[in-house]
C-alpha cells in the first residue's frame, strides 16, 4: 500500500491512513511531547469530499505549541463535569469522593491524543482510563478552539487507524 505525506508549516509532515467508510486520517509524523516526556499523537480526521485546506492549521499550530496546556485544560474540564455529572462517568460512593478530593492532574485518565477535524471543534481524547466510562476507547473532551465545551462518551466509537 503506498503511503501518502504531506508537509504544512507548523505541524510539519502528516502521513495518510485510510479510515473506515469515508475517512481520511492523516497523523503527525512528529508527534509533540508532554512536560512528562510522553509522545502525545495527533491526528486530522477528514470526511468524504474534505481536504486539508478545510483544516484550522493556525488553531492545530497554536495547540501543539503547548500542548500541556491542552491536555491541562482537558483534565480540569473532567474534573468539573464529574463533581456535577457523576452519573456519566459511572461513578459513585468512595471512587466519587477520591475523585472529588484528587487534583485534576491526578484523575485516573492515560494516553493523551489530540484529534482536530475540519472546522473549530476539535477532541483531547484520553485513549485509557480507569473510569467506567473509558471502556473500551476512552474519553473524549471537545473543545470549540481553546475552550472545552463537553465531555464525549466514545463507547460507540468506532476504532480509527
């Protein structure tokens, strides 16, 4: 199968992989690091007749430049929605109060992945966590550019790439 790379300033080299249906991923080839030293994988997910040029590279730039602060922003994120929508994440009693009384930095969420479509929404997934509600793909905080508006229920995702 041959692979297709393009090059866009500030983002730098993105590899092409087919997705299911319609979808066309395209992945950094370079993904950015985190403060902690961890490969954080970003990827543009593009539908049918959507190309590149559809994309915010200015926005995908501006977030990878730091990208801890959107990982942070994400993190902060679930830790309000929990506190009010404990429901959701499925969990209650002693897990509910540790969660409460835990610092956004230490929810029990893992592998960070920066996923941008055309457009200004845009996902901070957290691929692994130990919530009930990541099982199996996860977590996903969209964000409207910079802000996050909601917490995603990836459940009935179905797995790209």
């Amino acid at each position: 199968m041959e692979t297709e790379t393009t090059s866009r300033p500030g983002v730098g080299d993105l590899v092409l992989e087919r997705g299911p249906d319609e979808l066309r991923v395209w992945h950094v080839a370079t993904p950015p690091t985190s403060r902690s030293g961890a490969r954080v994988d970003v990827d543009v997910v593009l539908d049918g007749g959507e190309d590149l040029d559809a994309v915010d590279l200015a926005l995908i730039t501006e977030v990878l430049a730091d990208v801890d602060a959107a990982v942070d922003a994400a993190l902060e994120f679930v830790h309000e929605s929990i506190q009010g929508h404990p429901d959701f994440f499925g969990v209650a009693g002693d897990d509910l109060a540790a969660l409460r009384d835990a610092s956004p930095a230490e929810l029990p969420l893992h592998g960070p992945r920066l996923v941008f479509y055309a457009g200004d929404e845009w996902l901070v997934v957290f691929t692994e966590g130990e919530l009930p509600v990541c099982d199996p793909y996860g977590l996903g905080v969209a964000f409207d550019r910079r802000r996050p508006v909601r917490v995603e229920d990836l459940n009935e995702a179905e797995p790209v790439g």
